[in-house]
C-alpha cells in the first residue's frame, strides 16, 4: 500500500491535467449514455408507429420524455413527414453526439497521456539524480548491471503501465457513468447486474496478489540477466581468450530458463484470471438478458427501456472485465516501483560539512593524515593509524605490495569513502569540515585505467572544466602531449572516441585525461601510476605530460614502478594498511628495508 501511494503522490504535480482528462472522459461516457437512451427512446417510438400502421390506425404519438420528475422534450408524430423528420433528427443527433465524443477522445489522450509522459521524465531524473550523488559504498556493493536494470528493464516495466493506468482510469469513470445510467434506467435491474460484481472482486484480489510477487522475482531476475551480460561483454577478451563460450552460454541459459519459469508463472495465472472475468461478465449478461426478456413478456418493460438497458450493460461490462485484465500490469508495475523506490531510498553522500563551514576559496594543497584507520564494512580494518604530510607543491609516493592501502589512502582524500578513526587535513582543515563540492574542486585523479566518456575529444577534455573555452582546450592539450595526435585524426577535437574511449589507444586515452585535468588547474593531484601498460614512446610522453602537471601542485602517486618516483620529495612504503618506511629514495636505500628489497627485485628483473 506504501508503494501505491508514493505512486500516486508523482501525480500531484499535473493534478489539473488528470482532472481535465478525467472532466474530459467523463464526457466521453456521458455522450455514449446520451446515444443508448437516444436509441432506446427511438425504437420506443419506432414500435409504437409499427403497430399503428399494422393496426390502420392513424399517425398519433405523443410521449413526454422525463426523469425523476423533470420534463426534457416531447416526441409528437401525426404524419408520415413527422415520422421522417424524426428519424432525420435522430441522425443528426447521433452525429453530434459523435462528433462531441470524439472532441473529447482527443483532449482525454492528449491530457493523460502527456502526464503519463511528464511521469516517466520525472522517474528517470530523480533515478539518475539519486544514483550521481550515492555513495562510492553503494557502487561497490552493488553490481552494475543491477542498477542499469533498475533504470531501464523497472522503468520500462512502469512506461508498460502507464498506458495501462490511463486506460484503468478511463474505464473506472466509464463504469460509474454507465451503473448511474443504468440505476436511472431501472434500479432493480442494476441491483440485479451488480451482484456479480463482489465475487469478480475476490478473484482478482487473490490472482492480483500472486501476480505482484512472481512479477518482482521477475525484475530481480532480468537485473540479474542485465549484470551477467554487461560483465561478459566487457570481459569478452577474456572469454575468447580462454575459450569459455560454451561455459558463458551454458551460464547464461541457466539464467534464460530461469526467468521463463518466471514468465510461466505469471502466464498460467493470467490464462486462469481472463476466464473467470470471461465467466462472470457472461453469466451475468445472460441473466440480465433472460431476465429482461421476461418482463418484456409479461408487459412490465418496453423494447425501449430494454434496448437502452442492456446497451448500458454491455457498455459497463466492457470497461469492468478491462479493469480486471489490467491489474495484471498494475501489479507488475507495483513490483517494478518497489524496486525503484530502494534505490530512491538509498541514503545519499552525506555532507556534514553543509551547514558547519562556509567554502573555501583557495588552498595552498597542504595535505596531512592524522592517526587514520578506515575499513570498508566496519569489521576488518585495512588501514591503521596512518599519520604522514603532503606538503604544497611537493610530491608523495606511495609504495609497497598490492592490497597494502595504497588506493585506499588516495580514494579518501576526496572523502570517497568516511574514515572511522583519526583526521584528513587540508591546510589545516579537517576535510569533513569542508563542503564536498568546495573540496572536489581542488582535487583531479588521473587512474591508471582510463575513463573517457562516448563523446568527442573536446567534450571529454571540457568535462574538467565545463566553463573552458575552445582555445582553454587546446593549451591543455598541448601540456598533456595530446595536441599533435589529435590534429592528425580527421575531425581533430571534434573526434568521437567512442564507448570508453575504444577509438583511442592507451596512451592517447591518458594524455586526454591529463589534459582534462590540466584544465580543471587543481591543487591536489591524485596519480595512480599510468605508464606501466604503455610501450616505450607513449610511456615517454605520458610521463612528461604527468611532470607537467604535477609542477607547482601537491602530488601524490601511486607507483608500480619505482624507476617513476626516483625523484618524489616522499616516498611512503606500505604494507598491510601501514606505513612502514618514510624517506626519499636515497634515504630508504640506505635502510635496507621493505624498500630497497622492492628496489633491487624490480631492477634484477
């Protein structure tokens, strides 16, 4: 029930066009209960008329046309030319009323349609604008594939819905329109029509709720459909290189029969419900029909009011079998929007720093690390009291053997993650203390796995600074050594690299980010060593581009390779979420440490 009223509160917004629509179906209804009474008042007069001329009798028809006591028109025929103007106006009549529905038929779809439409944007931004400002805990917890599922398969699920929701809302009104007709017409036999109506009721409760379970196994199946293929195709050298197609597609048709167990689920119960919805409105017709045409036997009704009666019936029955048939997709909808609001329910980056400190302006890029020890899930600790400075302008390498801290030390400097114990300064101010956005802003990370984005060369150069001009960009890239290569490709800066930058080779890929940092001038540089994949005239080039970044900016570097960080002003040997040593490179030589074993095995080899 939650779900359902977070899923109406979306339509608050747009109030007034669901309340016009609704104005405007309303109508709609009302025009097709005009045209059963119109044609039940026409057969009454047509009958009447019929058993006058076979009788001999003259033309003579007079009936007073009223309802619950108020009088609307008289029908009065004397003639053969009466009778013929009649069925004329009649006709007429009829293409008005049809000409009015359809003015309505238009602004019923416009209306609701757009708002369904207005929805679905809103769904979709809020989804994304919640998924940018999670956490990085989050995205390590979470597979990737299992949140692009959640923003297309779940999302697509509820667009299914939409259309589903206006035709339920319009078959809803069109039920009311049609019973109150129908209570006007004859309330006996309405009270008659409805008793069918609670066992209908029961039946789609009970396939209702079945429904919105399996549906939800359903979606948690296709995110997981979703994680496997992204993570294979990604990986697709991988498989090929070790020949496990056959491996992959056996996996992924465990997966496949799994969700068509699913699917079957819900078919059988969809085959069971339209039956029994076929059933009752069937059975009840018949009744009704039957029922009719006995009073019609005995004189107690005229064709008319049974012409008119029945239309009723068979118009209210249409829309109540279709509200039965689209609980099916409202439930499925139900289990798709539990999935989305988890994820709207994720707890955001939380920024303690909102309403404590102003933002800073400039920073000098002191950094410094107090007795700090961080863990991932709260238990197992992989750094401990960790205290070093960075001081402006100089440069700090980190070193050691993998799985040491080394990229743990550097992800919290920009508060990737929240430390446990101890303090990260920034010239003297704790960074919890500083706005996230103030402190980013004087932080750029270059990795050592690349990320461009599908876009053109410029765009990805832009993204370190969206406010750069043309010319900003192109200083930049000449920095990075980027400038000569992409002056050779057809289009230059306006180059698309495609997924990941696939169009680019691994070293022009890290000149481009070099220049996206180099434009967005930080204070702090974040390296994580990215010439250890390169062959020798890239790893040259990417090399003097990363010195000319770091010039005049507090550097640190994770390094692979210690022949890279020869000339760092620190370097900080870590091992197990420790510092072990502190010096620079002649310093730590001398203390035949951890150091100078890493040193000598690396050069040996």
């Amino acid at each position: 029930m939650n779900n359902i009223r977070r899923f109406v509160r979306y339509f608050f917004p747009y109030k007034l066009r669901i309340f016009w629509g609704l104005v405007a179906t309303a109508l709609m209804g009302f025009s097709d209960t005009l045209l059963a009474v119109s044609i039940g008042l026409f057969f009454d007069a047509l009958t009447k008329i019929q058993n006058q001329v076979r009788t001999g009798q003259e033309f003579f028809l007079r009936q007073d046309v009223e309802k619950g006591g108020i009088h609307f028109f008289t029908i009065n025929l004397q003639s053969q030319d009466d009778v013929t103007r009649f069925i004329i106006y009649f006709a007429v009549a009829v293409i008005l009323l049809v000409v009015f529905k359809v003015i309505f038929v238009y602004l019923r779809e416009y209306l609701m349609n757009s708002t369904s439409n207005k929805f679905l944007m809103r769904i979709r931004q809020e989804i994304f604008d919640r998924i940018v400002l999670l956490p990085m805990r989050f995205f390590d917890r979470e597979r990737t594939g299992n949140i692009v599922a959640r923003i297309s398969n779940d999302v697509m699920q509820l667009e299914n819905s939409m259309t589903s929701m206006v035709q339920f809302t319009q078959n809803l009104i069109y039920t009311v329109v049609y019973v109150t007709a129908m209570f006007f017409t004859s309330w006996q036999l309405s009270l008659l029509s409805l008793m069918v109506f609670p066992f209908a009721g029961v039946i789609i409760k009970f396939f209702g709720d079945r429904i919105r379970r399996v549906s939800h196994d359903i979606s948690v199946n296709v995110a997981d459909i979703t994680s496997f293929l992204t993570e294979k195709i990604n990986s697709i050298k991988i498989v090929k290189a070790f020949n496990r197609e056959n491996f992959e597609r056996e996996n992924f048709e465990e997966r496949s029969r799994r969700n068509y167990d699913y699917s079957i689920k819900i078919v059988r119960l969809v085959a069971l419900l339209k039956p029994f919805n076929e059933i009752f409105s069937t059975s009840g017709m018949a009744f009704i029909i039957l029922f009719c045409s006995w009073q019609i036997s005995t004189g107690s009704m005229t064709i008319g009011t049974f012409i008119t009666f029945i239309g009723l019936v068979v118009m209210a029955y249409k829309p109540l079998k279709a509200l039965g048939d689209s609980n099916v997709v409202f439930q499925k909808a139900m289990a798709s929007a539990g999935r989305i609001y988890e994820l709207l329910d994720e707890e955001p980056e939380f920024d303690t720093a909102v309403t404590e400190k102003p933002a800073i302006e400039q920073i000098q890029g002191n950094v410094e690390f107090r007795n700090v020890s961080f863990s991932y899930d709260s238990r197992k600790y992989v750094l401990h009291d960790v205290s070093f400075r960075a001081e402006s302008g100089k440069t700090v390498a980190l070193v050691g053997p993998s799985g040491g801290g080394k990229t743990t030390i550097v992800n919290l400097i920009p508060r990737f993650y929240t430390i446990q114990e101890g303090h990260i300064l920034i010239d003297g101010f704790d960074i919890n203390c500083i706005p996230l956005s103030n402190l980013r802003r004087f932080i750029a990370m270059v990795p050592q796995e690349t990320i461009l984005f599908s876009a053109t060369i410029k765009d990805n150069i832009r993204y370190g600074r969206l406010d750069a001009t043309d010319t900003e960009i192109e200083e930049a890239a000449r920095i990075a050594n980027a400038h000569e290569f992409i002056m050779k490709m057809e289009n230059t800066y306006d180059t698309e690299v495609g997924e990941r930058g696939v169009q680019l080779s691994g070293g022009q890929r890290q000149r481009i980010a070099i220049a996206r940092a180099v434009l967005s001038d930080p204070r702090i540089l974040l390296l994580d060593e990215a010439t250890s994949a390169l062959d020798t005239e890239s790893e040259i080039l990417v090399q003097e581009a990363l010195n000319k970044l770091m010039k005049g900016r507090t550097s640190i570097v994770i390094a692979h390779r210690l022949s890279t960080i020869l000339n760092a002003d620190k370097i900080l040997v870590i091992d197990r979420g420790r510092i072990l040593e502190t010096g620079n490179h002649e310093s730590l030589l001398k203390k035949k440490g951890l150091y100078s074993q890493l040193y000598k095995t690396q050069f040996q080899s």
